[in-house]
C-alpha cells in the first residue's frame, strides 16, 4: 500500500526543490574545495582551561628543511649532530617519516628556535597532542628502539639552567615512547647534573603502561599530555591512560619544547609518521 503522501503535489514540489537545492551544493562543492576545518581542543584540555590553539603545525607544506620559508623543526639540534635516520615528507602526503638506522642517537626534530622570532613560544603548562603512526622497522623487533613524542626544557636546550656552583636541572615530559608492542612509556623527569658528571633523574614509578591498542601497529592514534601545575595526565586516544602529581621545581616553571623523534640503542628501530602536531594553552 502506497504512502498517504507519496502523490501529493506539494510534497512533491518540496522533494523536487530539495533535490535542486542538494544538487546544487553538490556542484559547488565540487567547484568549490572545502575549507578544512578549524581544529578544536580535546575535551580534557578545554576542562582544564586549554582551549586556545597555541600552536599547530599540519605538515602540509614542508615546515623543517634548510629550504622552508617557515623553519618549525630542526633536525637534531642539541642531539649529538648529524643525524644517523632521517626525516622527510613522505611522498605526496602531508606526512613527516622519522626512522632510525637502530643505532644511538637516532633521530630527532626539534621545535626550538635556533633564530629569535617568531619561533620562541615559552609553553608553560598547557595540553600538547600529536597524531601519530608507529611502525616496527626492519626486523620487526622494537625492543631496542623507541618512536616518540616528548617535550624538553627549553632553558635546557639553550643551555641556560647552570646555577652559581655549576650545576644543571632540567626538565623532560615524555608524552609517548614506544617501548615494545603494546607497551606505552608515559614519563616526567626531574633531571639534575653536578658539574660535569653524568646526569641523574627522578622519574614518576608507574610509568609504563600496557595498553590493548598495540600504539605500533601501523594505525593512526593521537597523543596528548595534559600539563599542569604539579600533576601530568597522560592521553591515548582522548583516553587517559597515567597520571602522576609531583613536587619537581623545573617541571612547573621551566618552559617547554616538543619534539618528535625515533631513537634506537641496539639493532632494531622504528618508525615514527607524524600527521600533525598542537599545542592548546
Ligand atoms: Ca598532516
């Protein structure tokens, strides 16, 4: 039995407008590109007052080699130069691939201005996310080797943290490191150095997590750290994952940097793809 309606003249002219009207969008919307969509801050970021985008790279244009109008990232700066991996665009994709031979130091993209402006944002607190893609390299083993993204003192890099007796602190905020499969590392670092020696750290214990959504299994995932004054919230996915209240000094005045890196001690290595990178303060 046929709809009540179905015949009806004017519901027919309503339909044959609406088809009209969504054809035409669609005419436009072929002419026409659709504008990409302003990000917006996660959930968490915006409870805790972090709802400014701060800063946002896309990787949409190349925004870290010597031949970039706008130099975001620096390639191994304050790690041990030159690099052992690489870093570059992938092919037709708005895409960076960090990988590493699997031998120390690996490879690392700063976000730190070696210039003055406009690249010296000093973030202190705020939420920081990264949409990445961890893969196991040749081998397949990741044992040895780490896929990350992590924020350093900026002081530190710039080399400015030496105190009146020559000793050093730091800090460093490790938002993921990929050690082994379904492992994901989530760490603060309270860093001290006593003249020259070798640097010794405090970290939170519960640091490794194992999680079910294997982060190295070649699929895109999103990481965020929400830093706060004497606490640090880990994300996986907009799902926290760790969370850690601490009494570090250097963690809750010293301005941090992010930087994206694959790093390997021994053999293996990974490999780390970055889509995109925002800070929301
Ligand atoms: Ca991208």
């Amino acid at each position: 039995m046929p709809l009540r309606h179905a015949g009806h003249p004017r519901s027919s002219r309503i339909l044959a407008a609406v088809a009209a009207l969504t054809c035409a969008a669609a005419l436009v919307g072929l002419i026409v590109p659709a504008r990409p969509q302003a990000p917006t801050a996660p959930a968490q970021a915006s409870a805790a007052g972090f709802s400014t985008l701060a800063f946002s790279d896309e990787f949409t244009a190349d925004t870290y080699t010597g031949a970039a109008t706008t130099r975001l990232w620096w390639g191994n700066f304050w790690f041990f130069p030159p690099p052992v991996g690489s870093a570059a665009m992938l092919s037709s994709t708005d895409i960076v691939r960090i990988t590493t031979p699997g031998t120390t130091p690996g490879t690392h993209l700063v976000n730190h201005p070696i210039n003055s402006d406009p690249y010296g944002p000093n973030y202190v607190f705020g939420y920081f996310e990264a949409r990445m893609r961890f893969s196991a390299g040749p081998g397949g083993d990741v044992k040895n080797s780490w896929g990350a993204f992590w924020l350093l003192s900026k002081p530190a890099i710039e080399n400015q943290v030496t105190d009146a007796s020559g000793n050093k602190a730091w800090c460093e905020i490790d938002v993921a490191e990929m050690f082994g499969h379904g492992l994901l590392n989530t760490t603060i670092h309270s860093w001290v150095q006593i003249g020259s020696g070798t640097p010794t750290d405090t970290i939170n214990p519960a640091h490794l997590n194992t999680v079910t959504a294997d982060p190295i299994d070649g699929n895109w995932h999103t990481f965020g750290v929400l830093w706060q004054e004497g606490v640090v919230t880990w994300f996986l996915d907009d799902v926290q994952v760790a969370t850690y209240s601490h009494s570090f000094s250097v963690c809750n005045t010293q301005a941090m940097t992010p930087i994206l890196s694959s790093q390997s001690l021994a053999g293996d290595s990974q490999i780390a793809d970055v889509d995109w990178v925002r800070v929301w303060q």
